[in-house]
C-alpha cells in the first residue's frame, strides 16, 4: 500500500468515526427527546427551538444529513440549532449557575418543594419571586436530552402539567439570563430560586 493509499484510508476511518460519533448523539440524546417533543407538538404549545449541543465542529456535514433524513427530517431540525461552542451552552451555564449538591445526579442547591398536584400552581408560587411579564423567555431543558426549547411564560404556565409531567427526565426551566430555576427531578422533586 503506497502513501496516497495510507493517506486516503485514514480519511476513510476518520469519516466513519465522526459519523458513527453523530449517529450516537442522536441516538443518546434526541431519540429519547422526541416522544416529548411530540407531545409538545399535539397540544399546539407555542414554543421555538434553541439549540443542539454538538461536540465537534467536524461532525458538521454528518448532523446535516441526519437531521435531514427520517426520522429527523419530520421535525424540521435546521442545522443552525447546532452549537459547537461548549461555553455557551445553555446546560452547561445551567450546570455552572447551580452546581449540584449530589455527585450521582442533579440536584440543585436550592430548596426542595415536594410534589404538588398542580404544577402551574407550584410555578406560579415559584414566579412570586421574579417580576416578569407573560412575554418573558425562558428555557425548557429535559435533561440529558435536546434540543433546548425556548418558551414564553404564558405558555409555560398554560402547559405546566403537560411539560412537567414527563417521568422519564429531569425538566428545567431556566431564566434567559441563566439566574433563576425551576426545576423537577424524576424523583418529582420541585426546587425553585435563584442563582447562590
């Protein structure tokens, strides 16, 4: 095998890794997202998308073609929702602003409410805090899963229950500003507060 040879195998296998790579994130991390998001979808939530944390910025051309084929392509998923840049992470800010007091899983440092029947009543209670319009934007991250969705407040108090009521994943809804959470774990545990 002569040098070219070598030179063109090795682009080959590096293909096929940052597809392979591609194929696992989709399959970790929207997969699991979209029997959510249909939800979301049937009970006409108004709602945009944010964003999809992406890794390497060589993956590119491979969620490209992803999200552009089934069973991806169904849910319009630009490839603009991509962001290569971890600091700017809308989780990662998340993760940073209340940093967890569990080394196993999330929990935030924040006061724990337990379960309320009535979602919408707990965050309305939660919301006393802050004053916000019905306009004001906020950011709905299921857990270990995206995209992250962008929601007005309106829309989430109207949809509280059916947003909250997902018992496969923890669920955040965070300030645009990334300083105030609202947050459900899957033990349904409710915190809510402000960054410490």
């Amino acid at each position: 095998m002569d040098n070219q040879q070598k030179i063109l195998l090795e682009q080959k296998k590096k293909q096929l890794q940052l597809q392979i790579a591609v194929q696992k994130e989709i399959s970790m991390r929207i997969s699991g997202w979209l029997s959510i998001y249909n939800e979301i979808l049937e009970n006409k939530v108004e709602h945009s998308l944010h964003e999809i944390e992406a890794r390497d910025p060589e993956t590119l051309v491979y969620w490209q073609k992803a999200l552009s084929e089934a069973p991806l392509s169904v849910y319009h998923l630009d490839s603009k929702l991509l962001n290569f840049n971890k600091e700017t992470w809308v989780q990662t800010a998340l993760y940073h602003n209340f940093p967890s007091q569990n080394p196993l899983r999330f929990v935030p440092p924040l006061d724990e409410q337990y379960l309320s029947d009535d979602v919408r009543d707990l965050l309305e209670t939660a919301l006393k805090e802050r004053v916000l319009t019905d306009d004001a934007e906020f950011y709905l991250c299921y857990l270990y899963y995206y995209p992250v969705i962008k929601i007005k407040l309106n829309e989430a108090l109207k949809h509280a229950n059916l947003l909250f009521d997902q018992p496969i994943e923890d669920v955040a809804l965070l300030t645009t500003d990334k300083n105030w959470l609202f947050f459900k774990s899957m033990e349904d545990q409710y915190y809510f507060g402000s960054k410490v």
